[in-house]
C-alpha cells in the first residue's frame, strides 16, 4: 500500500527528522519526497511504501499526529488512492 504524506509548518529543527524517524521505526520505506521553505513556512510532501510495514496505517497515522502536535507542525497521511481521486477532476 502506497501512502501520501504532508507535512506544513514553521521551519525549525527536526522537522525530517521526526517525520522519517517515525516511518523508520514501523518499517515504512519512503519512495519519494519533496521540501520546500516558502519564507518561513516548511512544506515537504513524501510518496512511502507501507507493504513491509511492521504496524498497520491507523498506528502510523497516530504516530505521525502525535509527531506533529509534538513539534508544532501539522503532518496528514492519506492512502495514495485516496489522494488521487481527491486531486482528480
């Protein structure tokens, strides 16, 4: 199962860090990403591969929320299908 994830926020310290730290930790090969700081603003937006995921997406969901309200930064993942036929028209 392929997996979006965002990340917005202020830019500090860690943010990449905490993000990929978690995505180590449960097995969860990032595949693809992109960053960006607009300003002072962090934007980063990763393609992983939760197939050998050692915890089920519910769990990494929590996890990355948790990350984010830790942190200051808000941190969203949507299943890749689901994203796409959200940005489709």
């Amino acid at each position: 199962m392929k997996v979006i994830i965002t990340v917005i926020g202020k830019d500090k310290p860690g943010i990449i860090f905490n993000v990929s730290k978690i995505l180590f930790e449960n097995s969860v090969n990032i595949e693809d990403i992109s960053q960006t700081i607009m300003q002072d603003y962090f934007t980063m937006m990763m393609l992983a591969d939760m197939s050998n995921a050692s915890s089920d997406f519910n769990s990494v969901k929590s996890l990355l929320e948790k990350a984010g309200e830790d942190i200051g930064v808000s941190i969203k993942i949507q299943r890749q299908e689901f994203f796409e036929s959200m940005h489709n028209i």
